[in-house]
C-alpha cells in the first residue's frame, strides 16, 4: 500500500541528508512504527508521504499511484496527523472545523453532517461537537485531528505523533481507535517517543537514525539485538549513611567479579544490568555472607527503550 | 535599568534580523512625507480646486474616493499574502494544501472573502459620508462596478506574483510595497498628479492604479458613459489578462519551491 524506494531528501544549509537512501512499504492492516531520536527524519518522512515535501530522489507509491504523478488521486486516500496542536480553525467550533476541511476534501454537502457526526463519534467528541476549539483540552484536539483524517475514508493513515502531550486515558482512547483503523485494513504509519505505545501497537518498527532507516523488524527482533537483562534486589534492611558507604564498596567488588555492566543502589533496592556472562548465583552469594537480608529478586527483560537507546547512542 | 536594556537589546536584535522590513520602512516614512508635501500645495491653492474640475471640483467627493480606492488597492496586493501568512500562523496551511483543493483554488476563494469585506467597508462608508455631508456623486454604477472589478483583477495578479514570492522568502516582498507606495504618493489619492513634478507625472501616468482611479471618479462623480472611461477600461482589462495568469504561474513556482526545500510550513 505504501512503497519508498531509495528516498532522498537534503534540507538546504543543512549538513547532511535528511533522508538518505530509505527504502520500505508497508502493507495493508499493518502498523508500522517508525521510532528515532529527535531530527532523525521521521517527520520529513511523513511529510514526504503526504505530499508536503518533494523528495530529491527515489519513488513513492501511495496506494499503486505515485505521490508526485497522482499528486490529487493520492490526496484522496491519505490521512494525516501532525503532532501540532494548532491545525484548526480556534473559533470555530470541532463540527465546524471539520465540516470546513470534509469540503475540501471534496465530500459531497448532502453526505458531510453525516459523516462529521460518525467521526465524531469514533473519536468520542460528539458531545463536544459544537464547542469552540480553542476550549478544547490537548486530548480532545488530537481526537479532532484523528477525526480529520478519517473524514474522507482513506486507506492509508500517516500519524506524526498523535498522542503527544495527552494524559493516559486520551492517549489509550486514540490507541483503541489506531487499533479499530488496523482492523479496517487499514495502513498505517505512527511516528511516536513513547516506547511503551510503540511496543503495544506496532507490527514492525523502522528505526531512523541520521536519515538512514538502519533497521526493520518486529518489537522482539529489536530486543534480541541486546541480550541486556536487569536484576533488581530488594532488600528488608534499612541502610543508615554508614551502610550505604559499605554497600558501594560491595558493589564495586560484585562489579569487578560478576561481569555486570552497571549498578545502582536506591532506598533499599539495588539494579544490576549485565550480560550473557553475569554470574547471579555468586552476586547473592556475596550479598548473603556480607549480612544483607534479600527479601526479594526479580528479573527484567530488556525494554524497547533499552534498545532505542543502544541504537540511538 | 539593566532590565530596560535586555528589553533595548530583545529590540534592537529583532529589528536589524527584517532587514528589508526596516529599509522599506523608512522609505516609507519618506514617501510619506514627500505625499503631505504635494498635498501642501494641493491644499493652499485655496477653495476653488482648479485641478478637480474635471471631477466636479468637489474635494469631499474627492478625497474619500481617493481613500476607498486605496483601501481596495490594499485588499488586492496583499489578500492573497495575507491568507497564506495567517494560515502558516494558524497551523492550518499544510492541512490545506494536502486536501483535494488545489492551492490556486484555496487563494481564490479566501481571496474574494476579502474583497467582500472591503466592498462591503467601503459601500458603508461611502452611504454614510454621502448622506452626512450631502455631497454631490453622479454615479454610473455599471461603469464604476467594471472599474473596481478590473481594478481589483489586475492587481490581484500582482497580489498573486507577491504571495508566491513570500512562499519562498518567508518575508515581506518589494512588489507589494512598491506598488502601494507608489500609488499613495503618485496615482492622485489624495491630491491630483498635476501638483507632482514633470518626472514624477510620467512615473505616475505609467501606473495602472493612476488610470483606474481617474476612471471610478469619472464614473462614481461624474457619471461618465462607458466610451469616456474605454482607454482606462481597456487597459485594465489587458494588464488583468497579462498579472493573472502570470501571477498564477509565480504562486505554483513558489509553492513547488517551498515543497523542494521543505520550507512550506515555516514563516
């Protein structure tokens, strides 16, 4: 449905490019997450695929038409979310907005109210319909943008960050209605910072680093890229300033022998990350024999956050 | 005090990075002067007005047809800019542009919202003066309405040259402020282009906006018949069929542009 083929886009006065040689496509009822650091190109990409942007290079097919040939074919089966708030009209109210932007859409008048009230009401905004947007909440105005773009129907959703900003209850209303679009086959491209949101929603993820897409695959073949684990020790004693000083000593004798890669100590509890070769069984052997009481010990599997800041770094 | 200079330096920096707004600027205060000084002149003929017989000799009638026409020169030149600097503002250019409604389209139909108010404006504004101070107006309305349209046609092209020049340079563009400018101090807005030097009067006779003035007074004050007023209507009619669709081609170029640098949503 969506298809780049060796992307290539340079800002002027910039160094570098900011899109060099991308190349993916993503199909039909798949949500592809593309996760990177900040200036890495994911919004120059989405631009480039909602026709804002021309690339200098390559292909873009939208829907088998291509974005610069079909420029007004693929508008029609485009929608887009940019992580702006201030994209709508502040004195007219959500129903007005989106009646406005469904005409330029090219909705036929005798079907628009209708579908402004149905969009409404997918986002949950129908009794909101007539308040002004400026009243509107940062939750609310990013349901009225994933209104807009649902308005006419398309097939392919591009979303810049829509849940940025938002409290947790906004942001899973808009994950459950991300999910309702994958259901309609629809495809959709999600550009997020939010680890967990990308780990929950995504089908694969592309991770963008300097314009190069340097990766593609789905949340576990990220994690299987670093065997990284954390163990985290919760102890029942209480350290005065004294045993704290002690407990850094122990640390850095664990570290010297039990091959981790870092460790802290906060409170009473204390995270170990290591590797393939750390050596458990003696850590807690050693904090056992020097008087710590372990009350508890639970292992963490590496998080996409781990991975994003191994690959980002 | 030290607060008063941080405030002093936020200025001095900000002021001095709009280059051109400031040359322009003062240039503007010049010509602005340069009019008051004309209209001076105008003024201490005393209260025959030899130079407005043509238009009856009323200064009244005058000047406030002077003044409306302005207001349209105005609405033409810098509507289409305008729509696009406040829909950057707004956040709302890109959605614009990435709907089924072609960018010419969009600049078009924010373009006559526009000139509905300004008509509107002036429409009051005229009623209300006319009856307030009695004054005489023989109106060939036809004429004047083909007037104002091809008025503000012809300059609309140039409107439209301006905004696809202001896509691309984010700042404010020469042509607008040349042409309001010129037409404020040369086109007879205030004080009849006989009171301006020899060299200035041929300045004057070349702009498009001199001509089309002289023709709404003939036909708002005079009621001057549509052969009287033809020169300045052919004119019109050709320099709109010349600025529109070049002004078009100009908008479409810088919005190309702007796509190819990324630079569409900047201001």
């Amino acid at each position: 449905m969506i298809n780049l083929n060796n992307i290539q886009f340079k800002y002027p006065k910039k160094e570098g490019f900011a899109l060099d040689d991308v190349s993916f496509s993503i199909s039909p009822g798949e949500i592809f997450t593309l996760l990177g650091p900040n200036g890495a190109g994911k919004t120059t990409l989405i631009r480039i695929l909602s026709g804002l942007i021309l690339p200098h290079q390559g292909k873009v097919t939208i829907c088998d038409h291509d974005i610069q040939l079909k420029e007004y074919r693929v508008r029609r089966s485009v929608g887009l979310v940019i992580g702006d708030e201030r994209t709508f009209y502040f004195r007219l109210s959500g129903a007005q907005n989106l009646e406005f932007f469904g005409g330029l859409y090219g909705i036929k008048r005798s079907v628009l109210k209708n579908r402004v009230i149905e969009v409404l009401e997918k986002v949950g905004l129908q009794d909101d319909a007539k308040l002004q947007y400026m009243r509107f909440s940062t939750g609310m105005k990013k349901r009225l943008s994933m209104a807009r773009a649902l308005l006419h129907d398309p097939d392919v959703l591009l979303l810049d960050e829509p849940n940025s900003g938002v409290d947790p209850h906004s942001a899973k209303s808009i994950r459950e209605i991300i999910f309702s679009l994958k259901k309609q086959d629809k495809t959709i491209l999600l550009t997020t910072h939010d680890m967990e949101e990308a780990e929950k929603m995504s089908d694969r993820i592309g991770f963008i680093k300097n314009g190069k897409l340097i990766k593609i695959g789905k949340v576990e073949e990220y994690k299987n890229l670093i065997n990284k684990k954390r163990l985290e020790i919760i102890f029942n004693n209480t350290f005065s300033a004294y045993d704290k000083a002690l407990v850094r000593d122990m640390m850095n004798q664990i570290k010297i022998v039990s091959h981790c890669d870092s460790i802290d100590f906060n409170d009473n509890k204390m995270r170990i990350s290591y590797n393939g070769s750390f050596d458990m069984n003696r850590t807690l052997h050693i904090l056992s024999q020097s008087g710590y009481d372990i009350s508890k010990t639970n292992t963490i599997e590496a998080s996409l956050e781990d991975v994003f800041i191994k690959l980002a770094g | 005090m030290y607060k008063v200079y941080l405030f002093f330096k936020r200025f001095f920096i900000t002021m001095i990075s709009y280059k051109t707004a400031l040359i322009l600027g003062i240039i503007s205060g010049f010509a602005g002067l340069l009019q008051f000084t004309f209209m001076g002149d105008f003024l201490s003929d005393g209260n025959s007005f030899p130079a407005l017989q043509k238009y009856g000799g009323n200064l009244l009638s005058y000047l406030i047809i002077g003044t409306a026409f302005t207001s349209f020169v105005g609405v033409s030149l810098s509507s289409f800019q305008g729509t696009i600097r406040s829909e950057q503002q707004m956040g709302t250019l890109e959605y614009l542009l990435i709907s089924n409604t072609r960018l010419e389209l969009i600049l078009l139909y924010s373009g006559v919202m526009n000139f509905v108010q300004a008509f509107l404006n002036v429409a009051i504004l005229l009623t209300v003066v006319v009856f307030i101070f009695d004054i005489p107006l023989g109106i060939n309305l036809p004429g004047a309405l083909i007037a104002m349209f091809l008025t503000i046609t012809s300059l609309s092209g140039i409107g439209l040259m301006s905004a696809g020049i202001i896509i691309i340079t984010k700042i404010g563009d020469p042509i607008t402020w040349v042409f309001t400018t010129l037409t404020g101090l040369l086109s007879g807005v205030l004080f009849p282009v006989e009171y301006l030097p020899p060299w200035l009067q041929t300045v004057s006779a070349i702009l498009p906006t001199t001509h089309a003035l002289h023709a709404l007074r003939l036909t708002l004050i005079q009621n001057a018949g549509m052969a009287e007023i033809m020169p300045q209507i052919t004119l019109l009619a050709v320099m709109t069929l010349i600025t529109v669709p070049l002004g078009f081609i100009i908008v479409r170029i810088g919005f190309n542009q702007a796509r190819k640098v990324g630079s569409l949503a900047q201001y």
